[in-house]
C-alpha cells in the first residue's frame, strides 16, 4: 500500500513494528507455554516447576496492575528500557541455573528468575509496545499504522512458538540466550530511537522522531 510507504510515518512505523516484534521475541510466551517442559527437560523437580506456573502467574497480574500507575508516573520509554534490563538479567539467572542442575540453590534461582521474568515484562515490554502506535502516528494514519504493528506482533509470535521447543532441545539450558541477544538489541534501539512519549502531544512526538532531534533518531 501506498499509505504504507509514506515517508513521513516511516520512523514511526519502525518503531511501532520492532517493538511489538521484540515484544513477541523477548521470549515471553515461552516461559507461559513451555515452562513445565524446558523446566522438567533440564533437570528441575516437578514442586519446582509447578510453584514456577503459579508464581508467575500471580507475580504478572500483580505488576500489570504496578504497571499501570508507573505508565505516566516513569513513562514509557524508562519502563522499556527497565522491562528489557530486568528481563535480559533474569534470563542469565535462569541460564545458570537451568545449566547447574543438582546444586542446591538451583530451584531456588529457577523460581526467582522466572518470575522476575514475567514481572519483569509486564512492567514494560507487555503494555508499552500496543500503546505506541496511538502515541506515535498521527490521528488519520494510527489505524493503519497499529494494523501493520500488531500483525508483525502476531507473526513473530507464531514464529516463536515454532521455533521454540527445537532450540530448546538444542541449547538445553542455554535455550533463552538467543532472546537475550535480542532483548539486548531492543534496548539498544529504543535508547537510540524512541523517544519519552509521556507527557507530550502526538504532534511533538512525531516531530522529534522525524528528526528535531537527529542525534537521538538518526
């Protein structure tokens, strides 16, 4: 489509399409499908791994609710760069721990990293990348704009799914790694390219992405 290739939302349809792309490839669903089977597959007892599915549960309904006082009290772009931050440390934890299986703090270490995992996403990979788009294109090209984001959303997250269980059979304990290299990029393109959004109008903030401030979006 033409409305598609228009240059002045172009910015704006990069960020809204690798968020909510690097939303779906932190490797979030993973850890809600897949946790009883990479959890058991690497060694972890089932009282683990079943306190693991309940823990995370409650920890990510109890930050979605954190998560919505923060939104315009720390901003969008903090919680994201936060979110990724968290999530990239809590996969090193749950990589040493699902890689020393035997040792005693080993579920200890699983349960506190996978749900600062899900805590962790919630707080700002979960909500911020299906808000962009209304902050982030003008009013006349926002449907079209949120249209192409959440189906890239809705690609990458069948494409993780597909991928999954193989590179878990693959890597064994090392199989959230892949997604924290990504998660790593993420927070380097939004420290580089998207702006604070809190507090400012649609106008403003299309301005400084289209390049009234070309340090930060060139």
């Amino acid at each position: 489509s033409s409305r598609v290739r228009d240059r002045s939302i172009r910015r704006s349809l990069i960020i809204a399409i690798v968020a909510m792309v690097a939303q779906q490839f932190s490797g979030i669903n993973n850890a809600f499908n897949y946790s009883t089977t990479f959890l058991s597959a690497n060694g972890l007892p089932p009282a683990t791994v079943t306190t693991i599915a309940i823990l995370m549960n409650v920890g990510n309904v109890l930050i979605t609710l954190l998560s919505v006082w923060l939104m315009d009290r720390a901003g969008r772009r903090v919680l994201l760069l936060a979110s990724s931050l968290g999530m990239l440390s809590s996969i090193g934890f749950l990589t040493l721990a699902l890689s020393s299986p035997g040792q005693w703090w080993t579920p200890l270490l699983a349960v506190v990293s996978v749900v600062g995992f899900v805590m962790s996403f919630g707080v700002g990979m979960g909500p911020v990348p299906w808000l962009l788009p209304a902050e982030v294109f003008p009013p006349d090209k926002c449907s079209l704009g949120a249209a192409v984001a959440s189906s890239g959303n809705w690609l990458a997250n069948a494409l993780v799914g597909i991928i999954f269980l193989p590179l878990s059979a693959s890597l064994q304990g090392f199989c959230f790694v892949p997604f924290a290299a990504i998660l790593l990029a993420f927070f380097s393109f939004t420290f580089a390219h998207i702006p604070e959004t809190r507090g400012k109008t649609i106008g403003t903030i299309i301005e400084e992405i289209n390049g009234v401030q070309p340090d930060r979006i060139r």
